[in-house]
C-alpha cells in the first residue's frame, strides 16, 4: 500500500480525507478509451425528464412515453462500447431512442418493437433524425445534420 501512495496511485479525495480510491490512469489502458465510471451524472447524461421533454418536443405534446432513456445516457454507453459502423440491437425499442442516437452516432442499429409504439413513436421520430427536424438530445454534440435512412418491416 505504501509504494502504491508513493506511486501516487492512490487518492484520498480532494481534502485527503476520505476512504482510498485506486488510480486508473488512461495512458495506461489497453484500449486508450475511456474509462467507464459507475456513477454518471444528470448533468451528463440527462434523466428522464429531459428525455421527456425531447419527446414532447418532437411530437408537438401529441404524443407521450412514460420512460424514455435520455439520449445523452445512450451516447455515453454506445460511445464507451462501440464504434462508428458497430450494429446496434435494441430489442424493446419503446420510443426508439437508441435508434436515434445510433444513427446520429454513424451506428447502423436494428430495433425490435411488438407494441403500436413502431407506428406512433418509432417511424416518425427516425423520421425526423433523418430529415433533421430532430435538434435535441446529442444532436448539435454529435453535430447531426439528418441523412441516412431506415427499412420498415412487420413480422408475423
């Protein structure tokens, strides 16, 4: 323990008061990516109401879901495990959150939905990110401008 403080690989936090946390340091990552915390902040990675918000926003207040994941939470998973032309499966689309932010990302993505959400929430919101009337979540951070587009399909 006492080399891995003189290493400074150990932190007490800010003050040097609290219980030791073991250093990750990036140049030293297999991967040089970004190490993933287990804590993500609202003010990072939005919350519900944000998300809801976007949802209203892009439906005029027509049309509501009761869960929708921020796109900002999406972004940081989808930024930490894939890259650009990864497919993405999302399998309860729900609203089509990680569809939309798939795309905007460069992600090819496959969404799964069996409720009549394909139709009311689904289509029209890719829609949107494809015509680039869809301006919030990740949208001016991944610098989305629309484009692209989606094959529709029903499944017996």
């Amino acid at each position: 323990m006492y080399q891995e403080i003189g290493d400074n690989r150990i932190w007490f936090g800010a003050k040097g008061e609290n219980v030791p946390r073991i250093k990750k340091f990036l140049a030293e990552s297999e991967d040089k990516g970004v190490t993933p915390e287990t804590l993500w902040y609202a003010d990072d990675v939005g919350t519900t109401d944000t998300a809801r918000k976007h949802i209203n926003e892009i439906f005029e207040k027509k049309l509501t879901f009761d869960t929708p994941k921020p796109e900002e939470l999406v972004s940081s998973a989808l930024h930490i495990a894939t890259n650009p032309n990864d497919l993405i499966l999302d399998s309860f689309a729900g609203s089509g959150t990680t569809g939309a932010v798939a795309h905007k990302m460069g992600r090819r993505w496959i969404m799964v939905e069996l409720g009549e959400h394909c139709h009311t929430h689904i289509v029209p919101r890719l829609q949107k990110v494809i015509d680039g009337e869809d301006q919030g979540g990740i949208t001016k951070a991944a610098n989305w401008q629309g484009g692209g587009g989606f094959r529709y399909y029903r499944v017996a």
